[in-house]
C-alpha cells in the first residue's frame, strides 16, 4: 500500500540481443589478380574460395607466348636427344683397313719365315762341278799318258810322279769344288732373302701409305663428328635457355598469384568486423548497467514517504507495547527490510515527563 511518493523500484534493463557473426567479405587483390570469395557448392553448403582473375589481354598473351615456348623447346630437346652423330659417321672402314693391313703383314711375315729348300740346287751345284773336274783331270790324265807313252816314259819315275800329282790336284779340285757349292748354297739363301724382304719392305710401304690416308679419313670423320656434336650440345644449351624462361615467365605469374593477400585480409576485416560489433553491444550493455545502477542508487537514498511514516509510527507503538517503553529496548526509531537492504524510518525519541 502506498500512501504518496513513488515506492516502485527501476526495472531491470532489457539487454539487447548479442549481434549475430558476420560472414566474410570478398575481398579482390588487385597488385596479385587474386580474390577470396564465398560460392554456394552444389550440396547447397558454403564454401571458401581463392581464384585469380582473368588475365589482361597482354598478360594473357605474355603467358600463352610462354607456354608455346616451352612447348616448342620440349620438342627439339626431344629431337637433338634423339640424335645420334655417330650413326652419320661410320668409323667401320678404318677399323677394316686396319685389320686388313694387320692380316695382311702377319701373312708377309709368316712367309718370309718359310725358307726354300736350297740343298738340291746346292747338290746340283756340286755335282755338275765334280762332272766338269773329273772330265778335265780325266782329259788331262788322258793327254799326259799319251805324251809320256809316245817318248816311253810311261812307267817311269815321272810318270808316276806325274799321276800322283794330277791326283792330288784332282781331289783338291773336288775340294774345293764342294766348298764352293756350299758358298754358292749360302748366297742363293741371302739372295733369297733379301729379295723377299725387299718384297716386304715394299709391301709394308704400301700397307703404310694405306694406313695414312684411312687414318686421315678417320680423322676427317672424327673432326666432322666433334663439330657435329658441339653444334648439337650448344643447340640442347640453347634449348634449354628458351625452356628456362618460359618456364621463369610462368613461375613469375604463380609466384604473383602466391602472394594474394586476399584471404588474409577478408580474415583481417571479417575480425575486426565482429569485434568492432561486439565491442559496440558491450558498451551498449555497459551503458545500460551503469544507468541501471545509477537509478537504482537514487531510489535508496530517497526520502521517506507518508505511507513508510505512517508505518514507522505504527511500528514503534507496537514496539512500546511489546518491549514496555515508547521507543523499545534500543530506544530509536523501528527498522525493516526492504527487497533492496535495511531502512530505517522514524524520529527519534526524546525521553521525559508528561
């Protein structure tokens, strides 16, 4: 019951609602040509996605030109790798030349190593030549036994001397005659000899001369093949430069690509976003509390109104009834409790007579 004066509390705030999330923000990187931006996937759910954005036309072109250039290096590295210089070049002749001229000279040398049998010639040789001794002495045997017959020496003393002398000189003839076949024997071999290492010799000039121009072709051959196979190493090297910066022209476009900053910014503004929100309902909140608070405090410290006089009195006649003294047993004014803390309500009392 109120008997004037407002005695009804300040209501409790209403807070309002904490502020829902923010999605996040598409954000386009333009230094990069990326962007970070949310698409709606085939199941029906959300989705992050970073893509770079189409190309300009002359970037575009500057990639395309790129790409067409590694392709192209690709395929001649593919050929000059294919391409043996040695197939072109065929060392095969010289090697034949040379086992050839090796079969030939080991053949030349087995030969001369097969010396002619000389010995019938040398007993030829000989025989004729003791023929022609024995008919001389035979002639002269004959000549002197008739020389000394015919003056009827011919049982002398010289006679016989004469004999034996013709004898001694035959047989020293026949000597001789021996020795001269085995000499003649000797330079039939030498002769031989030498005429078959002439032959060599000749052959092996020949076979020398023939070594020398196979040799210069083989090194014509191997000079053209060197030539040949520099060219097609500097071509590869060449190659593999025009791959390197078709290669390096794309790698520069994905490194750029790289470096987006699109998903850290939308992360960065969709942060502070959410908490540029947050904050706000919090000192919305605060605000509210603080008021709260400051009305709640201005209702404590109010006056008493007529109605809670009235009930103070009351509660001192009770207290002197029960307690046996106007005021009670503390002699001040009566105390309740209110829903917001202790109050105390009345004057205080005086003591004293009539």
């Amino acid at each position: 019951m109120s008997f004037g004066g407002n005695d009804s509390p300040p209501q409790a705030p209403n807070y309002p609602p904490v502020p829902p999330k923010e999605e996040l923000m598409d954000v386009i990187d333009e230094v990069t040509g990326t962007q970070a931006i949310t698409v709606v996937g085939a199941d029906g759910k959300k989705k992050r996605v970073v893509s770079r954005l189409p190309r300009s036309p002359e970037e575009q072109k500057l990639y395309d030109d790129a790409g067409e250039l590694m392709n192209k290096a690709i395929v001649e590295i593919k050929k000059l790798s294919d391409y043996d210089p040695a197939a072109v070049f065929d060392f095969a002749p010289f090697v034949d030349v040379m086992n050839n001229l090796n079969a030939e000279r080991q053949a030349d040398i087995a030969e001369l190593s097969k010396l002619p049998d000389f010995n019938q010639y040398v007993q030829d040789f000989k025989t004729m030549g003791n023929t022609i001794i024995q008919d001389e002495f035979k002639k002269a045997e004959n000549e002197n036994k008739a020389y000394l017959a015919n003056r009827g020496y011919a049982d002398s003393s010289a006679a016989i001397g004469m004999r034996n002398s013709l004898v001694a000189e035959k047989a020293k003839a026949l000597q001789q005659q021996d020795i001269g076949g085995n000499m003649y024997g000797e330079q039939l071999k030498a002769a031989d000899l030498a005429n078959r290492m002439n032959t060599y010799g000749f052959r092996e000039q020949g076979r020398f001369g023939q070594l020398q121009s196979a040799e210069a072709e083989h090194k014509l051959k191997l000079d053209q093949y060197n030539q040949t196979n520099a060219m097609r190493q500097q071509a590869l090297q060449n190659q593999y430069g025009l791959f390197s910066t078709g290669a390096k022209l794309q790698g520069d476009d994905a490194s750029k690509a790289m470096a987006t900053r699109a998903p850290e910014l939308a992360n960065t503004i969709f942060q502070q976003s959410n908490m540029d929100s947050l904050n706000r309902h919090n000192a919305t909140v605060n605000q509210m509390n603080l008021q709260y608070q400051n009305q709640l405090a201005s209702y404590q410290n109010q006056r008493p109104s007529f109605g809670d006089t009235i009930l103070t009195l009351g509660g001192t006649a009770l207290g002197a009834a029960a307690f046996g003294g106007p005021m009670g047993p503390m002699g001040g004014g009566a105390t309740y409790s209110s829903p917001f803390g202790p109050r105390q309500v009345g004057v205080a009392y005086s003591g004293g007579n009539g």
